[in-house]
C-alpha cells in the first residue's frame, strides 16, 4: 500500500483538534473519518475529498480536482484533487474543510445493535 507519507502528517496536523478522528486503511490508501464517516483519503499521492451530492459539480469545476471513479464509474459525491491542487497549506485547508462540513452537516449515525441469538429452551 503505497501512499503519500508527506501528505499523512499534512492530514494529521489538520485534524489534530478533533477528538472524533479515526484512520483506516481503505481503497489501497489511508481513510480520515470524522465520527466514523469518511470525510477524506490518500490514494497513492491523490487526495480523494468528500464532497456531497449538492457540492460535486462546483469541487469538479476546480482546479486539478477530477472525478472520483475508483470502481471505474465516477461516484457524485467524492472527487480526486491532484497533489497541483493541495501544495499549498491553504488550498489542502480549503479542500478538507469541504469534506469534514460535509460530514459534519450528517445526522448522528445510530448505535448500532447487536444481536443476541437466545438458544431455544426444551423443556423436560
């Protein structure tokens, strides 16, 4: 799995104040999620960013953002930005602060239950 390790500390420093931060291996690359939603990723030296449905097409109108088409068909609410498009801390700022109000505008996610298999009684 190879990823931008430049681009990983950029990323922590980032969400350093947030106590919600969670960071798993996906998609070949390493995932950010904010209260267990993906808001970002690093695939390779592209960031992919969350964007929501009603965000995509003005991220896709930016510079060196392109569509998000890891399973080879574009998913409308994640975008790719190339490593042109975050050089700067203030444009990688700006790009993240799009994925995490977009998870941050979710509704809490619901516990989730676990199932109990209860063993029939037999009776004697």
């Amino acid at each position: 799995m190879a990823f931008d390790r430049g681009l990983e500390e950029r990323l922590y420093e980032y969400f350093e104040s947030r106590d919600d931060l969670k960071v798993k291996k996906m998609f070949g690359g390493l995932c950010f999620l904010l209260s267990d939603r993906m808001c970002c990723a690093i695939i390779d030296d592209k960031l992919m960013v969350r964007t929501g449905a009603d965000n995509y097409e003005h991220c896709l109108a930016k510079p060196h953002a392109t569509k998000m088409d890891f399973t080879g068909t574009a998913i409308k609410t994640m975008v790719y930005v190339m490593p042109e498009g975050f050089e700067s801390d203030t444009d990688l700022a700006q790009w993240l602060a799009i994925g995490s109000d977009f998870v941050d505008s979710l509704p809490p996610k619901k516990a989730k239950v676990k199932k109990v298999k209860v063993a029939k009684q037999i009776s004697v």
